[in-house]
C-alpha cells in the first residue's frame, strides 16, 4: 500500500531532464528507477509497427501503473495477464482493454474473477485447465499452451507449463468442438536471440492443427523477444519480419491470426536503475550497494550482468577512466545478495557514489521484495535516460570531475 501511494504520487511529479539532474538535485538514498515514457511509447511504437499481428504486452514484466496508462496511449489495446491481480490493474489504466489469462493453473475463484473481468482469451494445457472454462463464454478464444523442448533462450519456460504436441492435438479438438475459438500458444523462452526458436514452435503449431483436422483462428507466438542490454541481440525489426515471413511460407494466405506478448523487450530500455554504494571495504575491492538481488537488482541472478552501467558523484557528474573488477553485494544481510562477480567499476568512485544500470526496466519492480526492509519502490520519470549536451554544459552529468 506504502508503494502504491507513492507510485500514485510520483506520476504527478513533473519531468527530469535526466536521472543526473534528478540525483544532483535529490541525492537520494534509496535505489530509484528512472522512467523515459517517450522512450517506452516509441519501443510500443516499433512492435506495432512492424510485427504483422496483434501485439499485446505481458503485464508481469512490469505492471506500473505509469507503464500500462503508457502503453495504453501507444495503442496496445491487450494485455497478457496472469493473475486477478493484474487483470485489475490493466482495467485501472484502461476500461476497454482486451485481457488475454494466459496462466493454466487457475483455482476456480480466479477462474470466476477471469469471467468476472470478461477475459477473452483464455490458455490451457490440459483437460483439467479446459474443463474449468465450462462458464466462459462461447465467443471467447481457448488457446492450447504446447511445450518442445527449444534451446536458445536464456530461461526455458517449457518446465512448468505446456502441453505436448500429442497432447495438444487432443485439446484442440476437445476447444473447437466445444465452440470456442480455436488458438494455439506457446512460449520460447525470455530474451530469445534467434528467431528460429519461434519458428520450431510455428511448425509444429501448423502440424498440430493438420492433426486436429481444426483450423485455427489464431496463433500466438509469446513473449521472448531480446532486450538490448545483454551483449548485442539482434535488431527487433527483422525478428519480427521473419516471424511473419514464417507464417505466410508454413500457413499459405489463409494462415492464423497472429499475435505476440512482449514482457522484457518492451519495457527493459524505457528504465535505467539509479542504486548508490552505502560502503567499501578492502580498499574497494568489495562493495555494497542500497540495492541487490532481492530488490531491483533479482533479474540479473538468472540473466548476469547488464553491459551498460555508467558511475556519477553525488553531483551527477561521469566518473571516468580505468576500471577495476569488484566484489559488489546488495544491502541485505543474506551472503546471497550479491551481483555477479567482477563488477567493472571506475578506479575512482567512492561511497556516495550511484551506480546506474541501463536497461532495467523488466523483472526490477516487479520482482522487488521487502526484505530487511530495502527494496525497490520509487519511480522518477525523466525526458530522456541519458545526460544531453545542455546538462554537460551546466556541469550536471556527462563530464569528469
Ligand atoms: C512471461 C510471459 C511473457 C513475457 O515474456 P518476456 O520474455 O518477458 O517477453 C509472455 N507471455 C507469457 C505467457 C508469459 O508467461
């Protein structure tokens, strides 16, 4: 609730120029994120521009408020949602939404609060999940989640939900005979470099429904799209492409509908993490942060280190020059809380210092705890993530010393 206050409050606030006039100005003394909405509309921009579908946004990602009304004003019109939970914030940012349930596991008060909410796309993965639907209306989409075994991806999310192609055929005869709209889903896997891991579930989309004998209304090819700032994944328009490119050679023109339901890719670019070094030890070989592994920071104990971190004094200016590889743990007293090791850091920065890690805009908010009573809550919306020229000249960011 504490959070939800302040979440409120800060979209009122007026906009920064950059996160180092914000720490110039402020200095604070908690972790903050730092929001560009033109940065985040124009990423909402490019994925509905260019892939030949629908695109809806999977809200678990990141379910800011400030996010979703974002994406609402870019044009997603759906969201993938998994929990009551999250259908209610999607209906807060916008009453006409389309909510997409794309959780199988369902007890039967979620299933109720999903036809509730008029949810009207609904996942299933056996004939239990399928079998709780006997309430959903008929014009709604029944989408049957299958599962291959796909390498590629950093985090494989075929372990906990999924059909098998055998068992799919199945349900997707039991769906189109029961009346609802007959659909396809699966996911990759997150931060998906290679289009071809798509692809492998699209050809075994098109023989599960040969098999079926159904034709499907449509085929949603998940989430899993690369985000920028782990090493140099492909750019997002010919991935996009090639998923369409895809559909049209496997399918002919009277191929599904398409849609996808981008998590990491849309949101990870629109935040930079603003975290501060609270103290040093061993002459700096060891560091800690007011932020770590159970706070904003979770993300990077299955994805490693974001490449693009930059370090500012407390009055926002670059420190630069060498670097030197550090120990760097979170605030917690648990020996977990700890980055990855050997954290290029500068020679020269000190306690006081905040580190600002590009690209956290997936899995930082969301995935914050409480525990020990730090954690991630505060949101600053800026102009745009990086110091510009206009900053520099007025020694704020951007220049040494
Ligand atoms: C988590 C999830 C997504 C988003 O995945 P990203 O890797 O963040 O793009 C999309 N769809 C479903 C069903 C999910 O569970």
């Amino acid at each position: 609730m504490n959070q939800l206050q302040s979440l409120t409050q800060i979209q009122s606030d007026a906009l920064w120029p950059s996160p180092e006039t914000h720490l110039a100005e402020m200095t604070p003394d908690i972790p903050v994120l730092y929001l560009s909405p033109a940065r985040l509309r124009g990423q909402a921009g490019r994925f509905l521009r260019h892939f030949p579908g629908q695109v809806t946004y999977a809200v678990k990602a990141n379910p800011h408020p400030v996010v979703l009304r974002n994406l609402v004003a870019a044009g997603i019109t759906a969201f993938d949602v998994a929990s009551p939970a999250e259908m209610e914030a999607v209906r807060s940012a916008s009453a006409a939404a389309v909510l997409h349930y794309n959780n199988p596991i369902r007890s039967e008060a979620e299933v109720a609060a999903g036809v509730a909410f008029g949810v009207y796309s609904w996942s299933i993965d056996d004939a239990r999940s399928l079998a709780q639907l006997a309430n959903v209306p008929r014009h709604c989409e029944v989408a049957v989640r299958f599962a291959l075994p796909v390498a590629g991806a950093a985090y494989d999310f075929g372990t906990k939900f999924g059909a098998s192609p055998e068992e799919a055929i199945d349900l997707l005869r039991q769906v189109a005979a029961l009346g609802f709209r007959p659909a396809l889903c699966f996911h990759p896997g997150t931060q998906c470099e290679d289009p071809s891991a798509w692809i492998a579930y699209m050809q075994a989309a098109k023989e599960i429904a040969a098999c079926a004998n159904v034709q499907l209304a449509r085929l949603n090819l998940g989430g899993g799209f690369a985000a920028r700032h782990y090493g140099t994944p492909p750019d997002l328009e010919p991935v996009l492409l090639a998923l369409g490119q895809a559909n049209r050679r496997l399918f002919g023109a009277a191929g599904p509908d398409l849609l996808c339901e981008p998590g990491r890719a849309m949101v990870s670019d629109a935040f930079t993490l603003a975290v501060r070094i609270k103290g040093m030890r061993d002459g700096g070989d060891v560091v800690f942060l007011n932020d770590g592994i159970y706070g904003g920071l979770m993300d990077l104990r299955d994805m490693g280190l974001p490449h693009r971190l930059r370090v500012v004094s407390p009055d926002g200016a670059l420190r630069q020059g060498a670097v030197k590889a550090r120990q760097v743990f979170g605030p917690t007293c648990d020996s977990l809380d700890q980055l990855p090791d050997g954290v290029p850091l500068p020679v020269e920065c000190t306690v006081g210092d905040y580190l600002l890690f590009e690209g956290l805009g997936a899995y930082s908010l969301a995935m914050s705890t409480r525990f020990n009573g730090y954690g991630l809550s505060e949101l600053v919306t800026v102009q745009s993530l990086v110091p510009r020229i206009s900053d520099e000249r007025s020694g704020q960011g951007g220049v040494s010393g």
